[in-house]
C-alpha cells in the first residue's frame, strides 16, 4: 500500500487515482476515508454528491503544497494553475497531520 510521507513520516495510507476513471469516481459514494487519495493530474477538484467535507491540499509539479482548502459537501472548487494533483482527506485530516503551504511530500509505495 502506498502512503503520504513528509520530512520522512507517514502522514497516511494514499489510494492512488491515476486514470481517468478512478480520478473521476474519486471517494464519490463513500461515507469516509481514512488516509487520503491522490488525483493525478488534477488542477480542481469538486465535492458535489459527496456526503462528508474535504481537506484539499494541490501539489506542484514537485509534490510541494501550494494550497489548501476545506470544502463543505456540494461544492465546486476553483483551479490552481500551479497544481499538478491533488490530495483529498476527510475534513480535519491536515490539521492532525500539520499539513500546511509550502510543505513536500513524496508517495512511497
């Protein structure tokens, strides 16, 4: 299983949306996550059907936070231009994790 890793610790488990498909169903359907998905690519992402709030982090090209956001259910997100994917946690996620701006992560799988 492949997971979210800053400055050497694990964030979280990361399910991978890398197609088109899986980047479209997202965590449409879910009653939650643990962990987070990664949209790659991805420069917007939307909450519309879901049934929980969303932390949204949009990464550059080398996986650097240059984003956040919260978004409540049944919305649509602006895009970043600098972003190049997205990662989507359930709402709270990236204050336990301290996830902020200007963060790097890496995916180790």
């Amino acid at each position: 299983m492949p997971w979210l890793v800053r400055d050497g610790e694990v964030l979280a488990s990361l399910e991978i949306a890398d197609d088109r498909r899986s980047r479209r169903r997202g965590l449409l359907g879910r009653a939650g996550i643990d962990g987070a998905i990664w949209l790659t690519p991805a420069r917007s992402v939307h909450t519309v059907g879901m049934r929980f709030d969303l932390d949204i982090a949009y990464l550059d090209r080398e996986l650097e936070v240059v984003d956040v956001a919260c978004m409540r259910r049944h919305r649509i997100g602006m895009p970043r231009l600098a972003a190049r994917s997205v990662i989507e946690a359930q709402s709270g996620a990236f204050e336990r994790w301290g996830l902020s701006i200007g963060d790097r992560v890496e995916v180790r799988r």
